[in-house]
C-alpha cells in the first residue's frame, strides 16, 4: 500500500510542479513578447497604422502596439554588455505587455520622445553597475562614415527606469526606449519593426493569426507565440511526458509487490484454499478472493497517495522554501532555470490518469496469483496435513 501511495504521490506532485513551471514560464514570456507578431518581409514595417487598425477590428484583438527592435552593446565605465533594444510608446505598451506592472524603479511613462531615456532590465543594470539618473552609452551595428572611416554609433541615454520580470532570458538582456529614438537611432525614418498584438485568450493565436493573414491587405509576416517559442514549450511538453513514464516505474514496482505478496499468501493458504474447495467453492470463487485482496491494497494504497499528493502540491510554495530555509540551500537557481521559486498547477485530469492507471496496474497484478490460487488441487494441499 505504501509502495502505490509514493509512486502515486509523486506523480501527482511532479506533474503539478511541471504544469505549474510550464504556465510560469509562458505567462512571463508573454508578459514580454507578443501573442501576435506583424512585420515586413524585409524586417521593417512602413504603414503599420493601417495593419494595427485591420488587425484591431477581429474580437479576440484586445491591443496594437508597434515597436522598433534592434540589436546593441550598453557600457558603463569599464562593464560592456549586449541587449535587445526595444524602442516603445508607452501608453500602448502598457496595453500588450506586463512590463509597466514589473517596474522597480521609475515607470514606462519616463521615456519621452527626444529625451533619450533608457529603461533597463534588472539583471542588465547591475551587471553594468548603473543606477537610476545615470547615463550610459549604447553602440549600435548601424556604422556611420568619417573621414577616418567606417565607426560605430554612439549615442547617450538616461537610465529613467529598471524593471524585473523574474525571467532572466529578459531581466538580463532587454533595454527599452521610446519608439521615436529608436527610429533615429536605427535609422528608419517613420517605419517601425513591427506591431505587436494581444489577445482575449492567448490559446487562440495560431487561430487568430491565420484569419489575419487572409484578411489583411499588404504584405505582411505574421508569426503567433507558439511558432516564435515552439521548441521551447515543445521541449517541457515532452519532458512531462518522459517524467510521468519514470515516475509510473515506481507504480509497477508496488504492483509487482502485490504480485509477490499474494504468491506468499497462496502459498501460506494451501489447506484453506483446498477446504473451501472440498466444500464446493468454485475455481471463480477462490479467484475471486485473491483478486479482491490485491484490489484493496491497489485502492487503499492510490487513496493515500492522492491524498498526499494532492496536499503536496497545493502546498509546494509553503513547503519547499521551509525545506530550503531548513536546510540552507536553493532548488532553482534563477540564472539557470530562469525561475527562482517552485511553481505547482494541479491538473484534474492528471490526476484522475494517474489514478486510472494505478488502479488497473493493481488489478493485473492480482490476475496471476488468484490464478495459481484457482488451480490448487485440494487432494494435493492436504496431503500431509
């Protein structure tokens, strides 16, 4: 019984740790990147006016943002570090992205046209060493001719602003602007990157994009978040897939204890399994016993590993960090995993899979035994009795 519960506890656990990672990971991406990407072939966007107006008419289109990206060096004293650089409106970024709710500092609404402030991700400032009202100075690939030839540009920004998302892939690496700049800055006179879209229900962006490549007018390059992000997400799915294989070994390895188990009771049962047949009780019967005997452990031991397991991951944010505060370590290094904390999602229906499966491995082990159990001979088992 104890055996099915562990297995059955740590399957229910794992699996909600893994949901609960994989929902984290795609509510902080998107709080960055865009459910829906419009751009131009060509990288650049000309009309975007007109493709945020068709684009905003669909239902599902809650917002249009455009933005200007583009790739930089940031250096601060001696500390030189490459970034994405985003150039923003801020009032409708707000609308498309989470990062105005994750400002630590300062707010989206600082970067002004023609001030050349900066908003950098947490991570990104202090790896530079810089801090709220200092300057620092971005170098961008777009070169510029001199008489003493081809040299980089430079240009000077305020730091008006430092935000965290808690995904280092963007604490670590994104700069933000405002959309005016980065039009000088890289060049592009009134054209823009892109636009970026939000939607009512994120689910439904392949959904979405595809009406959206037949209705709009223009050529346009349409990428929704599950292209831009595939093999990642991808990626988890099938190592929850691989998780929950493993982890139901540890199941079929408490099944084949009740395998084992009823074989010692057959054998322990001989002479009451031979009066009871001598009595008239049928083969069905006495397979019957047994059968039920190893359905009971099977149904005992998954009640308690759901009662466990569930428990476990409802409580997985309490009880891991008093485990880490405990015992002084850290499961999850932000830096590698890009989630410092441990999240936990329970899935009904994982839930009642792994309870499914556990119960009919517990009765397939019962088949075997109650089948030997079945064939004993009366004349046989009481023989020397």
């Amino acid at each position: 019984m104890l055996g099915i519960a562990l297995g059955v506890a740590a399957l229910i656990t794992v699996l909600s740790v893994m949901n609960g990672f994989q929902d984290e990971l795609r509510s902080r991406i998107l709080g960055v990147a865009a459910h829906i990407e419009i751009s131009g072939f060509d990288n650049t966007l000309r009309n975007w006016q007109s493709a945020a107006t068709q684009s905003s008419k669909l239902p599902e289109v809650v917002a249009a943002a455009p933005y200007v990206e583009g790739q930089g060096l940031l250096a601060y004293n001696e500390a030189v570090q490459g970034t994405m650089v985003r150039g923003i409106l801020p009032e409708d970024e707000d609308r498309v992205a989470d990062i105005g709710r994750k400002m630590t500092f300062g707010k989206l609404a600082n970067l002004r046209a023609g001030e050349w402030g900066i908003i950098l991700g947490a991570d990104l400032a202090r790896n530079l060493g810089v801090q709220m009202g200092e300057k620092v100075t971005l170098i961008t690939p777009q070169g510029q001719v001199t008489p003493a030839g081809m040299v980089p540009r430079l240009k000077q920004f305020t730091v008006v602003g430092i935000f965290k998302i808690g995904m280092y892939e963007y604490d670590a690496g994104l700069a933000l602007i405002a959309m005016s700049d980065a039009q000088k800055l890289f060049r592009l006179g009134d054209s823009v990157t892109g636009v970026r879209l939000k939607l009512t229900d994120l689910y439904r962006a392949p959904e979405v994009a595809s009406v959206l490549s037949k209705t709009l007018v223009g050529d346009y390059y349409i990428r929704d978040w599950t292209q831009s992000h595939t093999n990642f997400f991808r990626a988890v799915q099938m190592e929850k897939r691989v998780m929950f294989i493993i982890l139901l070994l540890i199941v079929a390895v408490a099944a084949f204890n009740i395998v084992s188990t009823l074989v010692m009771v057959v054998t322990d049962k001989q002479a009451d399994i031979a009066i009871l047949r001598t009595l008239g009780a049928s083969q069905m019967s006495i397979m019957k016993i047994f059968m039920v005997q190893g359905a009971v452990i099977g149904v005992v031991g998954t009640a308690l590993g759901l009662v466990a397991g569930i428990a476990l991951a409802l409580n997985i944010g309490v009880v891991v960090p008093f485990i880490e505060h405990t015992f002084g370590v850290q499961f999850l290094s932000a830096d590698v995993y890009q989630i410092s904390e441990l999240p936990s999602k329970l899935d009904w229906h994982d839930v009642w899979v792994i309870t499914g499966v556990s119960l009919v491995l517990s009765w397939l082990a019962t088949i075997y035994p109650s089948w030997r159990a079945s064939r004993t001979n009366p004349a046989e088992a009481l023989r020397y009795e």
